[in-house]
C-alpha cells in the first residue's frame, strides 16, 4: 500500500505542477499590470496606472464642474461610492456608455465627439481607483470600525 502511495505520489505531484503552472498562467498579466514593485523606475508604472493618472487629468478638465473633485459630487451625483464603486451596480462598460452617450433627461451629455475611447475608458478607470482610495480611507476613519479590533 505504501509502494502505491509513494508512486501515485509522482501522479499527484505532476498534477499539482500543471495546476500551478495554470494558475501562473492566467495569473500573469494581473501581475504584469503592478508593475515592477518597490524600487522600480519610470518603466516600473504600470499601463492601468498610467490610465489613471491621465483619467485623473481628463477628469479634471471634463467632469470636475458638475462632479466635483475627485468624482465626490457636486452639481452631478458623486462617482467613487455606492453603485458607482467597483462592486456597484454599475460595471465599467455602464460607466463608460455615460460618459460616452450621455443621460437623457439629466444635464449629463455624451462625450463621444469630444473624447477618444480610449480617454473616456481612463477617466472609468480612475474613478475605479479613486473609489477605492475612497474605501480605504472611509474604512480608517469608521469610528464603529475600531470596536471590532477590541
């Protein structure tokens, strides 16, 4: 029984290898997309950072009159909580349609014929970072959140 374990082993540890090297697979441009970590140069920013950083000045010359800064509302509903936050109701293609094609009946009108695709998937994504920024700092600032830690 031992001798059949011990050889099956070399089947489970094959089959363990092929697991792990999928998991790396599929894993790989999530982590390609950090960047290069603590230390890295200019090359290090990563393409979803980029976005948002240049989301963020598109932001800034486009939607902060109505959305206030930072997407945190003003004239224009607030963008980084509820349903507009990652894990909202709203995913990113709804978000971007907004941007795009605008809300009927709203003062929210499209944007299609003034920004590319491609800025208005930026200005989604760093509303997306944004709005976690918003969630971390909310939850350090929760007063009821620090009875959990006693």
């Amino acid at each position: 029984m031992l001798k059949d374990f011990v050889e099956g082993g070399g089947r489970v540890q094959r089959a363990l290898s092929c697991v792990l090297a999928t998991v790396c697979a599929l894993l790989a441009p999530q982590v390609m997309a950090m960047g290069a970590g603590n230390g890295g140069g200019p090359d290090a920013v990563s393409v979803p950072v980029a976005d948002a950083r240049k989301g963020e000045e598109l932001f800034g010359r486009n939607c902060q009159q109505c959305h206030n800064s930072r997407g945190k509302g003003g004239k224009g509903p607030q963008l980084v909580k509820g349903a507009w936050a990652p894990g909202g109701a709203n995913s990113d293609d709804y978000m971007f349609k907004v941007i795009a094609d605008g809300r009927p009946n709203t003062q929210m009108g499209g944007w299609r014929n003034s920004l590319s695709e491609q800025e208005m998937r930026q200005i989604v994504t760093f509303l997306r970072e944004e709005a976690k920024r918003v969630a971390i700092t909310d939850q350090k600032s929760d007063p009821d959140d620090e009875g959990q830690w006693y």
